[in-house]
C-alpha cells in the first residue's frame, strides 16, 4: 500500500538518477541536471496533488522547467489541475509507484 501521507521523494530522486540526471541531495525538493538542463523537482503527497498553489509561488525567480512527483494514483488529476493554473513555466507530471514504475506526463504543448 502507497504511504500517501508521505511525499514520494526517495522514488522522485530514484526516477531522475535513472534518466541520467544528476540530484542535488538536500531537502524534499531537489534539483536535477543534465546536459543543459536544469530542472527543479516537487515530490508532492497524493493529498497536495490537487493543491500544489504553495509549491508555484516560492518567491524567488520562477524555473523555467519544474516537475511535480506524486503517487501514480494522484498523477492524472495533478495534470488536469496545473492545466487549469496555467503555470508561468514548463512542466510535467511524474507518476510513481513504490516498486519503481513511473509513467510521465508532460504539460499542455505551448504552454507556458
């Protein structure tokens, strides 16, 4: 059973080192880099997938790629959610499972 008390971070770090990224290892939101790009990673509990707002408005200058990590179950609604904010930014959705199984889900196309 999913620990959806708890944000998916050890699996959201897990999913980025499979994809070749390198992680920054401090706190429960991270950076991964690869190549040119840098991207800033928000592992969300099912329960804040529908209300990631605090996690948009972090005061500092926007990042131009974000992804947002849930539990799989929470992914698609997560997705429909930022498609309605519109976020000032480029982003995906990452599914995950405990077992490692991810699924991706990227942003509407031309957004931001």
């Amino acid at each position: 059973m999913v620990p959806v008390t708890m944000p998916p971070t050890t699996e959201a770090r897990d999913v980025f080192r499979e994809l070749g990224y390198t992680v920054s290892d401090d706190g429960p939101e991270f950076v991964a880099e690869r190549k040119w790009r840098r991207v800033h990673v928000t592992p969300l509990r099912a329960a804040d997938a529908t209300d990631p707002e605090p996690y948009l408005a972090d005061g500092g200058d926007a990042a131009k790629l974000r992804c947002f990590v849930t539990w799989r179950e929470a992914a698609e609604d997560l997705r429909e959610h930022l498609t309605t904010l519109k976020p000032p930014f480029d982003w995906a959705v990452i599914g995950v499972t405990e077992d490692g199984d991810f699924s991706v889900m990227r942003g509407v196309p031309g957004s931001p």
